[in-house]
C-alpha cells in the first residue's frame, strides 16, 4: 500500500450504509443500468426494496445535493424541471408524535413536524443552487434576495422578513422548542400550520423566479413503516390529492403492507393514485446486474481511494457512474467483461475441483474421507485403495455414495471405474454437499468454496450492503496478513482468507443483527437459528441423499383437523417479518404440481448471507415441505419440546420420492448437541 495515505483501505471501505457518504452522492453512487428516473413520473410512487438494495441512495441520488453537485462542471436547464427532497423523519419523535401518545393532538403537531422539516430542505435547496455551478448569476442573484413574506413566517411566530436562503437561522429554533414541546406536552402546542399548504405556498415563493415557474417538486419520505397508522393515513391523503406539481412519494422495506386508508370513505389505489417501484425487481433485475453493480462499486471506491484509474477507463469521465449519459456504454459486452475481468483477479474464486484438493490436502479431513470409506467396506471385499483417485472430487465422492444403502458397493465402483454418464450426474448434484459434509466436521476450518466474487454474490442475494461488507472483511484480512499491495492494480486476495471473511460476516449477521430487527428480533433469531438447524442437519446428512437443502415450502393444503393446523395467523406474521428484515428470501413457486400439492404459491430460502455461519449452500438447489403444523413448532419460540421432534424427525428423514434411503452415522446425532 501506498506510504502517503492518510488511512488503510480498510478504514476507507468502512462506510457501507449511504447516509455515512453525505447526500451529495455524485460519483459515489453507482447508477444500476436498468436505472428510470423517478423525476420522470408524474405520479406517487411506492418505493420499496429488501435490505440493503440501495432504496435510500436511490431516492438521494434524485435529490437537490446530487443534482446540483459542487462536482458537476456545469448544470444543464432541465436539471431544474423537476427536483427531489428528501426526508427521513426521526423515529423516535413520529412515535412521539403518534395519536396514542398525543390523543388528537397528533394531527396539528405531526404537521408542523413535516412542514418545518420539508421547508428548511427547501431553503436548503436554494443554498445548494447558489452554490452549484449554474451559469447564470441574474437567476443567482434572484435566489439570493428571495424574500419569505410575513404571512408564511407567523405561523412560527417570526415578525420580520427574511430571505428564504436564511430562513433555517430561524427555523432552527423553532423546531427545537417543538422538540421540547415534545417531552412534556402539558402545554397548547407552539405551533399550528397545515403542512400540505404551507409547503405549497413556500414552492410557489420560489416559483416567482422565471426558471423555477414550471418546476415539479418530488417529495420522498423515506422508511414509511415507521410513520403510524393515522400519520401513514395523513400522508395517503396527500398522494391521492396532488396538487401545485408537488408529488408526495414513499419508501419502504419490501413485504411491508403500509395501509391504504385515507381520511374519508376512499382508498389509495395502485395505478390510479401510485405507481409501485421495485428495487429488486425494476433495478437491479437479475442476479448479473447485481454482479455488474458490485464490481463497479468495488473499482469505484478502488480508484477513489488510490486517486488513480484503470488504464481501460482512462478516456471515461471521473464520475461518470452516476451518469445517465454513460448506461448505454455500460451495457455494451467489452465493458462488463473488462470490468468483471479485473474484479475476478481481486477476488479469485476456486472451482469444486480445486476446493475437493484443498480438502483432500488437509491430513484431518482427508483421514475423515478415508475413514468413511473404511466404515463402507468392512463387509465388502474391496479396499480403500479401489475407491480412490488421483481426481479428489471421486474420492470425496465415492464417500458419500457408498453411504447409500440402496447403492450397491459393485455398481458404484463400476460406475466410478466407468466414468459413466450416471456417475457424472451424481457428482454433479451431490459434490458440493459432499464437500461441505466433510468440512463440516471441523467447526474450526473453513471452506474455501465461500470465497470468490461469485460466491460473494450468490452469499449477497441483492443486499449492496453485504457485498460491500464481504469484500471490506475480506481486506482486512488481507491487511492483518501483512500482506502488501502497492496499487490497485496488484490486489488480489487469497480465496482462502475471503472464505475466512465470509464466516466473520456470515457470523456477525446471525449473532449480532438479527436481534436488533425490529421489536422480534429476538424471536426471529430463534426461527432463523432453527431453520439453520434443520438444513444442516441434512447437510450433515452422510449419504447427502438430498444434498444442499436450504429452503423450505409451507403445506396449505389442509390434511388435518388438528386446531394447530387451522391457526395460521401467528406465524404468518412472523413470517412477513422474516421476510421484511431479509432473513428470509421468498420466490414464487414455479413447479405447477407443488402449487397443487401445496396449496402455497410461495418458498422461502434462509438468506445465504448465513449460508458460511451455518455450513449450508449458498445456491437455490432443494428445499424441505413442512405442514402447518411443523411451521407453528418452528415458529413457537417458547416451546423447545415440540421442535425437538421436528429435529428428530428431519434427522431421520426419508423422502418417499427418493430412490436413494441412507444409512445414518452416530456423528449426526453429535450434531444437535451443540445446539
């Protein structure tokens, strides 16, 4: 590393959430190539994405600070068509400001609450304007002298105009003397405006200026699930009734279900009042989108850091991945696979073959393989030596095939000497269980196959914010190795210390983030610990007669009358809220005879960001079926007793639609005890 830096990369690389980058995010945010801007509707939006999908930068990215950036050379005229403001209340003051805490009250106070808050951004805005690069100095002047006319400044008890550009001085006083309000509400309320109208009279204050007379004003009010139910009400109320090109819009965490109700008989209703955006699945698209958008989020933060630039992207402008002008050139095959090409080197991955040598040259786990095999064979007249290959992914293999009882010892060894198309099938759908089975009878070593760009996305799942978090662990690493790199050009990192990383943030997710989600978090680390259990389990399995099971279907179909089979409203929410907080992946079935047999449209996969913490596969492969039943014993986090069968059961599991029935090793009950 470079002697003149001021800070180790890995202290650089430490901000993973946007609002630690500030609001002007011009060349730092990375434009998906899917990207449509918001200021393009003309309608309300509902704004929604999983964790970590980059909702809120996406929002900023449309707002005044990044439009009218200090980086920009220069701001064109239809920069000022139309123009985003965003908002993230405080949550504790809108619990605050809720009608149980205030009674009727809520309404005036959550109003002036919103309404100072939205015209200090106003002023703010004009601030940035002047201080941006627009050219011409009449419209600056202009801006400078607007003037707040004494009607619109009374209602905050201020009796002198002032320019809008100096207004936060005073607004600054008055929302602290609403703050203080606040905590001892025994008082009349300081302040009493309606903030749709205010808002709209300040914007057509700055309407006056011939070049904001046609402006569309987009208001976003980020993390919508923590307004309150009459506060959510009161901010639908405004969407249906646009009015005076001011365009209220909202964010919030995907599968949350904020109400529709408005103040009267009506409802909002999607299409007609809002269009909805999903970051998911109208951003970032696919999951090669999403490798796109990392590898230029790790060379963008690369060339920041070393104020340096890949040769192939010498002729590109420095911030030109904020740019809409760049997403054709972007989307072109010579560009992402250069792109791509450098971040593989960064972070090389090994391919099954080379992680089965890893395991084959490891003394303790290959005696394991060699072990297995010698437990296979004492009733057989074959050796160890006749199962075993100079090829480790047929050894490792024959381990675990010779564990399966319906499998004849003969035939495998026929089918292995062959190299048969048979043989071939099963060590495709079987080798990466075998693998992991082996790996995980040390708790101690870890698996290379975590490691790798590819697996770093896979582990991701469309979470930025893990991604980011994989690749700043995996340089620490690096650096706590003494492991030297002069430049950008030269770092690359051992797959086994990105594997090692992998765990540290698969690790750090289970035990330390779930908790904090929301106010179950301690009972959705429960469930996710016990769906963690199950999977593993069977990828404990030593025949992996259905390897790299990690998702799971629920059985609605009822063949019961048990009572715990009727009752599904319990779990059911925990289940949004799994899904709400990522800890739960959910996606359509597709297999039209599940649907029928199932009665579900839905399967769920543990995220696999937890995939390295619970030695599972991060890849979508099989999953298990569980009644009603077994999901509300899953899911009753106060009733050890009743999961402890399904343990027991899943431990024993038989499949009636697989061939291939197993023997079961003692070490497999070893597992549960250390639970």
């Amino acid at each position: 590393m470079k002697k003149n830096m001021k800070m180790p990369l890995s202290t650089f690389l430490t901000q993973n959430r946007i609002e630690e980058k500030g609001d002007d995010l011009w060349g730092i945010y990375v434009l998906p190539i899917n990207y449509k801007s918001l200021l393009h509707y003309k309608k309300s939006n509902h704004i929604r994405g999983g964790r970590g999908s980059g909702k809120t930068a996406f929002l900023k990215y449309h707002c005044y600070p990044t439009l009218f950036s200090k980086k920009k050379k220069r701001i064109d005229q239809d920069i000022l068509e139309n123009i985003g403001i965003y908002f993230k209340p405080d949550s504790r003051l809108l619990s605050d400001m809720s009608e149980c805490s205030l009674d009727k009250a809520w309404r005036p106070v959550i109003n002036a609450y919103i309404g100072l808050s939205i015209i200090s951004e106003l002023s703010n805005f004009l601030i940035t304007f002047l201080d941006s690069s627009y050219e011409n100095s009449d419209v600056k002047k202009q801006v400078q002298n607007l003037i707040v006319p004494l009607y619109l400044l009374k209602p905050f008890n201020i009796n002198e105009k002032i320019n809008f550009v100096e207004i936060n001085e005073h607004l600054r006083e008055v929302r602290v003397l609403l703050n203080n309000w606040l905590s001892y509400t025994d008082s009349s309320i300081p302040y009493i405006i309606d903030a749709k109208t205010m808002i709209s009279e300040y914007i057509d204050l700055i309407r006056q200026i011939e070049v904001f007379k046609n402006t569309t004003f987009f208001v976003f009010l980020d993390e919508f699930e923590n307004f309150s139910y009459e506060q959510q009400v009161l901010i639908n109320t405004w969407m249906k009734n646009v009015e005076n090109g001011i365009i209220y819009n909202v964010t919030y965490k995907k599968h949350y279900e904020p109400t529709y109700d408005l103040f009267g008989d009506e409802k909002l209703q999607e299409r007609n009042d809002y269009r909805v955006i999903d970051i998911d699945k109208d951003v970032i698209v696919n999951e090669n989108n999403f490798k796109l958008l990392c590898c230029e989020i790790i060379i963008n933060s690369l060339q920041f850091y070393y104020n340096n630039k890949y040769e192939f992207l010498e002729k590109f402008d420095v911030n030109y991945l904020s740019s809409e002008n760049y997403l054709n050139l972007r989307k072109e095959k010579v560009y992402q696979e250069n792109i791509i090409s450098v971040v593989e080197k960064i972070l090389p991955l090994y391919d099954l073959k080379r992680v089965a040598q890893c395991l084959m040259e490891d003394n303790g786990l290959s005696n394991k393989v060699k072990k297995s095999i010698e437990n296979s064979l004492k009733s057989s007249n074959k050796k160890v030596s006749d199962f075993f290959s100079e090829n480790h992914t047929d050894t490792i293999l024959n381990a675990i095939l010779l564990n399966r009882e319906t499998l004849n010892i003969d035939e495998i060894y026929d089918h292995f000497k062959g190299n048969t198309e048979k043989y071939k099938h099963w060590k495709n759908i079987n080798l990466l269980g075998a693998i992991l089975f082996f790996y995980n009878k040390y708790t101690y070593k870890i698996c290379p196959y975590y490691g790798g760009l590819d697996r770093f996305v896979k582990q991701s799942c469309n979470n930025v914010r893990h991604f980011i978090e994989l690749f700043h662990k995996s340089i620490i690493e690096l650096e706590n190795n003494d492991i030297s790199f002069s430049s950008m050009k030269n770092i690359s990192i051992p797959v086994e210390l990105q594997a090692s990383a992998a765990k540290n943030v698969s690790t750090y997710e289970f035990d330390r983030k779930i908790s904090s989600s929301g106010n179950k978090g301690f009972s959705l680390k429960t469930i996710a610990g016990r769906l963690g259990q199950l999977f593993q389990i069977r990828q404990n399995d030593p025949a992996q007669s259905i390897a790299e099971v990690n998702e799971f279907s629920i059985q609605y179909k009822q063949t019961s009358k048990d009572p715990k089979e009727q009752s599904r409203t319990e779990f059911e929410s925990l289940l949004k809220e799994l899904n709400m907080w990522s800890i739960l992946v959910e996606k359509d079935i597709t297999k039209v005879e599940d649907k029928t047999e199932q009665g579900s449209l839905k399967e769920y996969r543990l995220h696999p960001i937890f995939s390295s913490y619970f030695g599972i596969s991060p890849r979508q492969k099989r999953k298990i079926v569980f009644s009603i039943r077994d999901i509300k014993s899953i899911f009753d986090t106060q009733n050890e007793l009743e999961f402890e069968k399904i343990k027991k059961r899943i431990l024993n599991y038989d499949d009636k639609n697989d061939n291939n029935s197993h023997k079961k090793e003692k070490t497999l009950l070893d597992l549960l005890n250390e639970y």
